[in-house]
C-alpha cells in the first residue's frame, strides 16, 4: 500500500491535533458548566440548612419548628426536606412519598455532606446531610433539591458539541487541505521544473521568489547540486576529449607506421626504424593508461594507502639519484639538498612517484646546462620538499589549470617531450590522500619551484 501524500498528511495531522484540541475543550466546558450548576444547587442547600440551624436554638418545640420550616423550605426554594430524629423520621415534605424516604444510616454525617443520586419516585436529586444538635437531642437532617434541569442543560450542551465536533472536522480539513496545497504548490514547481532539467540543460537554474524562507533555502541547494553536476560534466566531457585525443595520436602513429611497413617494403634499416618508432608509441600508450588507471583508482578510492612511518630525506635522495643520468644526458645540474631530518606517515611507493613526476617534469622543461634543485626542510610542523628548475617557467593565467588532467601549457612542446598531461594531477591526487598540499610558483623564462608540504611526524624512525 503507497503511503499517502505529505498533502494528505498534514491535513490529517491537522485534523487529528483539532479534533484532539475540541474534545479537550469540549470535555472542560462540560466538566465547568456541571461543577458551576451544582454549586449553584449546593449553595442553596447551605443557605436553607443555616436559616433551619439558627432558627431551631431560639425555639422550646424543635418538631414543631421543623415542620414550619420543612414547609417554608418546599413553598419557596422547592427543596425537600427529611429531618431523622432518634426515634425515627421527625418530618418530611409532605409530597414525599414513603418509598422516596432514604433509610437513615445511609444519610447519618457529623459535618456537610453533598450527594446525588437517584431517588425512587421523584428522580435524581442533589443531597446535603448533616447532624444537628439542638437542645441536647440529635437529629439528622437531609435537604434535596431536583437535579433535572442541571441533566437537561448537560445533555443539550452535549448535543451542540458531538454535532459541532464533526462538522468543525470537516471544515478543518476542508481547509487544512487546501492550505497544505497551497503551501506545498511551490515544492511540485521546484519538481517539475527540476524534472525538465537534463545533462543538455545544466545552465538552467530553478527560481528562487524568496531565498531567505525554507523553499528558497531548497531552491539554493538543487541550485547549487546542479551547478556541480554542470562542472563535473564538463570535466567529464573534457577528459573524455583529451583521453580521446590522447590515446588517437599514437594509435595514428603506429597505423601509419604499420601501413609503410605493409606497402614499401622497406629494408632492414628503415624497418628497425618503423620497429623503434613503434615501441615508442607503445611506451607512450602503456604510460598513459597506466597513469589512466592509477587516477581513476585513486578516485574511486581502491588505491589502498600504507601508513607508515617514511624517512623522507632519504627517499627524496633516492630519487634523485635515480634521476641524476637524466638531467645528465641533457648536462643540466642536479642538486640536492637537505637540511632536516624528515620523518612522515605514508605509503612510501605512492610518495616515491610523487618525487619522480616532480624531478622528470623539471629536467623534461629544464633547457641543457639549466639547473635543478631539491631542497628539504621544515616550515611551520611541514616537511617541505621544493623542486626548482631554470626552465621555460609557466604563465601566472596558467598556474591555476596545471593540476587539471590533460591540461598542458605548450601542447605541442609537451607532447614532443613525452608527456601525458596527468603528472601533476597525479601528485596532487597522491599528496591529498596524504592530508598535504602542493604549491607551485613559476616565472616564465626564469623557472618554474614545486613543493609538497606533508605532515611531520616525528625526528626518528621506531627501531
């Protein structure tokens, strides 16, 4: 069974806290009108009980001063009066019939008591019964008044409420439904026009009449849902691109090449020439999916990150040795220095490839006889290692772009150089994961400085 509409539920919720709030009303202003009425009788009760107490100390005949007054007390308030001595009934109103007499252990009280109940012949009454002492005798007195009028106003004042209840039901969710439509109409708007919006159409943006109330607020946030949706596609459809691009142009350098082998038949010489050009665009190809698929891991969180404690300096000395015959072949100068013991928590082969994409991107833009040097030290509880080279520099417009996958400055240069366009995406991906950051300065034609800042954690290694 589908559950019901918010519309239907706020109008039933509603409805159910009325109808709640009219039964507590109508219970208290039943409860009040019967308490008012019969204090109203009770009062009455007290005041003939009074007059009759203070009558009977001023008299010699008590029975006969009782009669006087249990007559008094018909003839003008219409109570009914039975007065028990202790031989038995003294007096009582002479339209009492003996059946509607109580027995007087029931109505015995030494102080005011009030009662009602239903007495036979003459319906239900409200009671008072006291003891009273006069001239050393006791008698026992029990005043009565009807209470018929008292049940006929509570039950017509229980009619009007069980008939208003309903109809004040009805009303109210008559109403609470239309004011939950209105209410929520602003929220199918957002839908629906959410609903029209597609991957062709992520420049749309939904309308906002009052950004401050809890709608505009939502409005905002699908807004603002929307708009990265809007980038991550276009950094989606770029990639695909670039990939695209990417993986084309050695694919069309292996076909041509494979195509010339296939048509001239060349001799042995320009064969191992195709051979050669062919193994170097298979290089290419292998560098670039496996780069592909180290970023596309690391996105997708599967890349498994060892913490453990790293010496840094040592690392970073180890792999600029390993990058030394490089800037060799070219005759640039390759420098090392470090002024700190570097000790960091992380997985030494991920930050291994850190320093190698760093050092080759600087000998690969680093002019012959230009200079590369990699210092380490410590800024602020950082261990910072910076990659400086004499290179061709970059373009302050360029600077924010470089970590964009595929994002070259000289396409072309980059591409004779053997590059993928992903090696600082990569460092970038690899230094986050390690709670770091990289930051790059550059100055074109002066060079270009690279540094990794990575946590500290400690001056030694465990033993």
């Amino acid at each position: 069974m589908n559950r019901l509409s918010i519309r239907w539920r706020l109008t039933l919720w509603n409805t159910a806290a009325l109808a709640v709030l009219l039964l507590i009303v109508g219970l208290l202003v039943y409860g009040l009108l019967r308490h008012a009425m019969l204090e109203q009788i009770d009062r009455v009760l007290i005041e003939q009980f009074h007059e009759l107490e203070h009558d009977l100390h001023n008299v010699e005949d008590t029975k006969a001063r009782i009669r006087h007054w249990i007559d008094e007390f018909h003839e003008h308030a219409g109570v009914l009066c039975i007065v028990y001595g202790e031989d038995g009934v003294v007096a009582r109103t002479e339209q009492m019939a003996a059946k509607s007499v109580p027995d007087r252990s029931e109505n015995a009280a030494d102080e005011l008591r009030f009662d009602s109940r239903r007495v036979p012949l003459i319906g239900r009454q409200r009671m008072l019964t006291r003891a009273l002492n006069v001239n050393g005798s006791r008698f026992d007195v029990v005043l009565m008044l009807p209470m018929d009028e008292v049940h006929e106003e509570l039950r017509g004042l229980a009619a009007v409420l069980l008939a208003v209840l309903p109809i004040s039901l009805l009303l109210a969710g008559g109403v609470g439904y239309a004011l939950a439509r209105r209410a929520l109409a602003p929220v199918e708007r957002i839908r629906q026009a959410t609903d029209e919006i597609t991957a062709e159409q992520l420049d749309r943006r939904l309308d906002m009449p009052n950004p401050n109330d809890e709608l505009g607020r939502l409005a905002q946030t699908i807004n603002a849902m929307i708009a990265r949706l809007q980038r991550s596609f276009a950094e989606i459809r770029r990639f695909t691109a670039d990939a695209s691009h990417e993986l084309r142009t050695p694919i069309s350098v292996i076909r041509a090449e494979v195509e010339v082998a296939m048509h001239e038949s060349p001799d042995a010489e320009e064969f191992q020439t195709l051979a050669g050009s062919i193994l170097e665009e298979c290089e290419h190809l292998t560098k670039l999916t496996d780069q592909l698929l180290t970023l596309s891991r690391e996105d997708a969180g599967l890349v498994p990150l060892e913490s453990q404690p790293v010496d840094f300096a040592r690392l970073v000395a180890d792999a600029t040795e390993m990058m030394r015959p490089l800037a060799k072949a070219k005759q640039q100068t390759l420098t090392l220095d470090t002024r700190t013991a570097a000790i960091v928590t992380g997985d030494c082969d991920q930050l291994r490839e850190v320093l190698y994409n760093l050092l080759e991107n600087a000998i690969k833009y680093t002019p012959p006889e230009g200079r590369i040097e990699v210092t380490v030290t410590e800024q602020s509880g950082m261990i910072a290692v910076a990659v400086h080279d004499t290179g061709i520099g970059i373009d302050a417009d360029h600077l924010p772009r470089v970590f964009d996958r595929f994002y070259r400055v000289d396409k072309s240069r980059s591409r004779e150089a053997g590059g993928t366009g992903l090696g600082l995406s990569i460092v970038q991906s690899i230094v986050s994961a390690h709670s770091g950051r990289v930051e790059i300065f550059s100055t074109p034609s002066e060079g270009t400085t690279c540094t990794v800042l990575l946590p500290r954690t400690g001056s030694n290694l465990p033993t």
